[in-house]
C-alpha cells in the first residue's frame, strides 16, 4: 500500500535526529520577524507582485498561493531560496478542490459513488497535475458534513453522513499526499451554518460536534494529513479561527495532530467582527495562542504581533513551535532539499478515461418509470435546456484552471454516442435563471418531433461553492415551466439535472418518468451522460445526501433521533408536520440502476459480542434483472436503548458489488464493536451493553433486520 509507505517515509524523516538538529539549529538563527513571517500567507493576487518579492527576499512570507504555473512559481521560489537570508522555500498553495486543469465530478457528486477507491485515484491524479505546475499544497479535501442544501459549500464536501465522509476525506488525503500536501477544512463545524446562510454562526453542542463533524476531520489526521484549515464559522460563540478547544485540545492533546493549522482567508482578522478581538494585533493573538500556526491573507501574524511578543504578552514559545509545525512541514515534504518539485502530470488521456470513468459512478438515477431509460440509440431524439450545450456550468465550483473548451456537453456526448443517421435535434429552450419564456415554443417543436425529449436543467456552476446559499431549491428562473411544457406535448421525458445540492424536484418528481442526478461532472460530463443515458454504464450511484420534498422540512437527514413521539401518520400528537410527510423525496444511500436486486438471508456471525469484538453480516444479493450491475450494498446501526438518545441509524458499512445477471452472491460486512461509540453522559467516548438492531439492504429506509447483544 503506497500511501503507508509515504506516511512511513514522512514519519522516518519527522524521526530523524539530524533532520530535526536542523531545524532546531534554523529556528535558533532565526529573528523574529522571520519566525513571523513563516507563518504569513499571501495570495498571489492580493498584492502587488513586487512587494510580495520583496517579503520573500526578507523572509516574511511563508507560502503564497494562487501563483499559478511553475514559470510564476519558480521564480519565487529562487528568490525564497537563493536570496533570502536563510534560504527557506516556500509552500504554494491552491484551491484544487475537484482537478486542477482535468475537472472531475464536484466532491459531493463523487461522493454518490461511494467508492473511496476512486475518490483516492482523482484526487492523485489532480494533486500530480497541480504539482506539475508548481504547485505543493492544496486547501482539499473539504470534509464539513453538511445537512442544510441552502448551504452552498454542500457541493464541495461528502454529504451528511460522517461514516461515508470519513472514508472519503482519508482516501483524498492519501490521495493528494502522493504528490502534494494536502489540507482538510473548514476545521470545524462549517456546514452547520445557521439557516443554511454563509459564513453564519453555528450552534453545536460538544456531542454532536464529536459524533457528527469531527470524525472526518479525525480520519483524515490518521491518514497523516499535512494540514488543517479553520473555520470562518462561531460555535456557540467561541470562533474556530480562535478556539483552543478546537485547535489545541482535541487536535493536538487528542489526536495527537503534529502537522500545521492554516486559517481561512481573512479569518484571523475576522475575529473583530465576531466581537471576540478589539484590534488587530488582539486578533492576531488569540488565533495564535490557540492553535492556528499560518494566516491566510490578514497580514497580522506578520505585520502585528512582534510587539506583543517583545512585551511577553505572546510567549515566544507559541510561536516557535508554531514556526517549527511550518519547517518541518516544508521539510516533509521534501522543500528543503528539492525546493522546485519539478513534475510532469499524468498524460491527458489516462486522466479524461479517469474523469469519465468517475463521472459514470457518480451519476443516480432517481426514477425510471416503466424502464424508459436506457433509451434505444435510435432516434429521433431532442436533447433540451439550458445545460444541454453549455461547455462551462459542468465545470461546477472551484474549478481552479478548468475550461469550458475542454467539457463534453451532454449535447455533444449524445451525438458521439449515436450512430451517425440519428437525428438529434436541439433546442436551448430558456436560459438558466432569466425569466425569458420566448425559446419554449422551438423547444415543445423539438419534442414533438421526437421519440423522448432530454431536458438538461439545473443550476449554474456558481450557484453553489462558497457564498452560493439559496432560499430556495427549486429549478432557477423558467426552467421548471420549460419542463412541464415539454411533458405536455406527451413525448416521454427524460429528466437530467446538473446541480450542487440537493433540489426540490416535487414537480417533476410526480409527472416526469426518468430522472438522473448528474451533478457537475466535469470534462467528461457529456460522454458519462451519455453512457449512462444508453446504457453502456448501468447507474451505481447513491445519494450521499437527503432529498427533501419541501424546503420546510430542511435541515433533513437519516440519522437523526427518535423523538419521544416518532412520526406515526394515525397519530396527530407525534413530531411531523400537517401539510407534508415527514419522509424524504429521495432517501439517504438512495439510488436505482437499470437492474434489481433482491436481498435475502441476512445472518450476523454473533448474537452476542463485546466491545472488542467484530461483527460479520452475511447477506445474500443478487441480480434478478436482465443487465450486470454494482449494486451498493449499505449497513446501518441502531443501538436501542443507551444513556443518550441514539440516531435511528447509523451507517457503519458499505460495499460496492457488481453482480451479473441471475448472479447471487453472498456479501459480508464486518464491523468493529469499538466504531458503535458514542459520547456518553460524562461526555467520554462509549460503547455501552445493550441491543443494536442492524439493517442491511439498499438505502437508508430499507433493508434487513438482525440484532446482536453488546455485552460487558
Ligand atoms: C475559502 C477556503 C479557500 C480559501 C483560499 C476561502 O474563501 O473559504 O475554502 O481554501 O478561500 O482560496
């Protein structure tokens, strides 16, 4: 396993006695505002290029980012380690959030694969890429849980579930760190903004900061993670940009993290404005006292705090060992001895196989009403709306040096996917927000003349990522209206959306037979479209996030608790509302595929088990369709009765099986007692005696039952 030898390499130079000599001796020669300065990070663009020379010349920069090309970032580094008095490279730093130049699906859209396999292999293959073009550390991979889809942000993390968000962060973690470092943000509690608005505060109490948002952020320091950003976020009042309960005693103290901690851009200064700093330097201070090692973009560390460090106001000690998480990251990473990191990237074609291979995972086919989808490659087909030819919006959020020139509309996939007499016919029908209804009439015309009409809505790519919240989930401007006046002309209607977030699809989800959630896919989005729209990809993908039917019902997720009064439709005095099911649209761990399966003969390898023990569910799958398929076989937790009210599920294994036609196959899931814990009433980790109900099926609202007794 590669990824543990690079930890072990790492680990091996973090041991070495004379590397660590080296740095200690360095940090000894080295003068205050030079310490300052290594935890000071600039972005390219934000101030001038000559004077931001010249604080590397001075050694008053510790990293810049958003320098892009190895013919921007050599030069500085020269400077950093030619002309600078102790020869310190620099980090380059960048937002390679889904590819660096190859788009691959935005992360929340490969979450839906549940494939950590192949969640690994992008992010490898974009941190070689990046690292090809000077680029040494990335602000990737986003692990906040998110469960409010007004949140923007929710399209660049892995969904609701920390289980499925924890496996994911450490394979991007592993993944990244072949090539470059990676960091994992925001560090902590981001996705619970309140009201799904950005940047708000957050009210977590300690339990559900533990159990719910954390344990990515965990997974990925055990996977040796180089570096952690902080929030912009409060927690209940207290920020994340300065929170020594955050950064310095569950990081550190708990986890044992000896990597670096980076704050988010301007999130230092930030701090005035939460009203927990009267001024700069008293911003500066309490982010550093607390924990945050490097300050992106507020210029404090370096331009405020030597004074409070001169009147002992900041012990020196902070800082140095802030400076040393710094050096001996520069040294992990091998800056020291190869500053310049030249690398080539992986040859375009092996990563647009990749990106379309992904993409096809990533794809979840909602509804199929009466098998309509795959659709005969036989037309005439029409292919509709505002997405269908767009080159840009498949490109999604934060896509760093992604260009539209190099996406594959679904348009353009459709055509390369069809033999050359079928008629594809096109029709933009509106645009994606403007309220303009002039081009419905071409778009009814098309459909009309057509045996299914393909609409390709959705959002714009910018709709979503940071400072993209929305009020609301609907289909943006007409794009709605477009649907139905294309369903009224009777040509049936194949739904394909492009979107960051979960959407209310209510409408449609009603009258529209086939629905397939795209996401953004990337460069390949047309080609997987289309592969999986014909059938030569059978759909395999799974929400990894909650579908609500309304925007009341939000925040909506599978592993809430019980209530003392569970929703019981015969019940009035029970938790639900009086207009609308308290149920999903679309289920976590939902998805469908062009096959069944059926599941039978669940069977635990214990009924009873200690904490120390393991559990394996055998259960029988099997392919009763006529097509192979890789059927996502998920397994949910309930412990039944504890000390704190527990989740009415949990999921605690997955795997992805590909079964033939007729094919069954028995599937085993092994889970460790010790990963049922929960944070007890004393607020210590747990794993209390006591009966846990296991589901094993399809989705987060089926499956199997079996019990096992956790005894003493
Ligand atoms: C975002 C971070 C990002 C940083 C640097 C901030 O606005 O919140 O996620 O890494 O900018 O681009």
């Amino acid at each position: 396993m590669s990824h543990v030898r690079h930890i072990l390499i790492f680990s091996i130079l973090l041991a070495s006695p004379a590397a660590a000599q080296n740095l200690d001796s360095l940090l000894a020669r080295m003068t205050l505002e030079e310490k300052l300065g290594q935890l000071n990070l600039l972005s390219a663009g934000g101030r001038a290029s000559p004077e931001q020379m010249q604080l590397v010349r001075a050694g008053r920069l510790g990293g810049l980012f958003n320098v892009i090309g190895a013919e921007n970032t050599n030069p500085r580094q020269r400077i950093a380690v030619t002309e600078s008095r102790l020869k310190i490279p620099l980090l380059f730093g960048l937002d390679v959030i889904h590819g660096y130049r190859t788009i691959f699906p935005i992360p929340l859209g490969e979450a839906s694969s549940f494939d950590p396999d192949a969640a690994e292999a992008t992010a490898r293959a974009a941190g070689q890429e990046a690292a090809a073009f000077g680029i040494n550390w990335t602000y990737a991979p986003m692990v906040d849980i998110a469960r409010d889809p007004r949140w923007g942000r929710i399209a660049e993390g892995s969904g609701e579930d920390p289980y499925l968000g924890s496996l994911l962060a450490a394979a991007r973690v592993r993944g990244f760190q072949q090539n470059i470092f990676a960091t994992v943000k925001h560090f902590a509690g981001y996705g619970a903004a309140e009201a799904g608005r950005e940047y708000n505060e957050t009210e977590i109490s300690e339990r559900t900061m533990r159990e719910i948002y954390l344990p990515p952020f965990k997974a990925a320091v055990d996977a040796g993670v180089a570096s952690l950003m902080s929030a912009f976020n409060d927690i209940s009042g207290v920020p994340a940009s300065g929170n020594a309960w955050l950064t310095d005693t569950v990081l550190r103290r708990e986890w044992g993290f000896t990597g670096f901690v980076v704050s988010d851009w301007t999130s230092v200064a930030e701090l005035i404005n939460h009203g927990v700093a009267g001024s700069q330097a008293e911003a500066g201070r309490r982010a550093l006292t607390a924990g945050v090692d490097m300050d992106m973009q507020s210029g404090i560390y370096a331009d405020s705090l030597a004074a409070l460090v001169r009147s002992n106001q900041i012990p020196l000690a902070v800082v140095d060992s802030a400076v040393m998480r710094i050096l001996r990251a520069k040294q992990r990473l091998g800056l020291f001895r190869d500053p310049y990191r030249a690398r080539t990237a992986p040859p375009t074609t092996e990563l647009r196989t990749l990106a379309r291979r992904v993409a096809g995972e990533s794809i979840v086919l909602l509804k199929n009403e009466r098998s309509l989808l795959p659709l005969p490659k036989s037309g005439p087909v029409a292919v509709i709306g505002p997405l269908a030819d767009n080159k840009e919006e498949p490109l999604g959020p934060w896509h760093t040096q992604g260009r539209g020139d190099d996406v594959v509309t679904v348009l353009q996939g459709i055509k390369s996917k069809v033999p050359s007499g079928t008629q594809v016919l096109y029709a933009q029908g509106s645009g994606i927000e403007d309220t303009a209804t002039a081009g419905f009439a071409a778009a009814v015309a098309a459909a009309r003349q057509a045996k299914v009409a393909i609409l390709v809505l959705g959002e714009r790519g910018d709709m979503s990522g940071e400072a993209a919240s929305r009020s609301s989930l609907g289909l943006p401007g007409v794009q709605e209206r477009l649907l139905e006046a294309v369903a009224g002309t009777g040509t049936p209607v194949v739904l394909v959306l492009m979107n960051g977030r979960p959407l209310i699809l209510e409408w449609a989800s009603d009258h529209v037979p086939a629905i397939v959630e795209t996401w953004f896919l990337g460069v390949e989005a047309g080609n997987a479209t289309a592969d999986v729209l014909f059938g030569d990809v059978n759909p395999s993908g799974r929400l990894p996030i909650t579908f609500p039917r309304v925007l009341g019902q939000v925040p909506l997720y599978y592993n809430h608790r019980n209530t003392g009064r569970p929703p019981d439709v015969n019940n009035k005095f029970s938790s639900k509302y009086i207009d609308v099911p308290v149920t999903p649209r679309y289920p976590f761990g939902f998805g469908l595929s062009y096959t069944t399966y059926a599941y039978s003969n669940l069977k635990l390898s214990a009924a009873r088990a200690r904490a120390s023990d393991s559990i394996t569910a055998t259960v029988t799958v099997a392919n009763t369709g006529n097509r192979e398929g890789t059927e996502v076989v998920q397994l949910y937790v309930r412990d039944e009765v504890a000390s704190v009210s527990r989740p009415v599920r949990e999921l605690k294994a997955f795997r992805r099986v590909a079964l033939r036609p007729g094919e069954s196959r028995t599937v085993e899931l092994r889970i460790a007692v010790r990963d049922l814990w929960f944070y007890g009433l004393d607020m210590k980790p747990v794993v209390e005696p006591g009966t846990f109900r296991v589901y094993v099926g399809a989705n987060s609202a089926e499956g199997l039952e079996a019990t096992f007794e956790c005894i003493p």
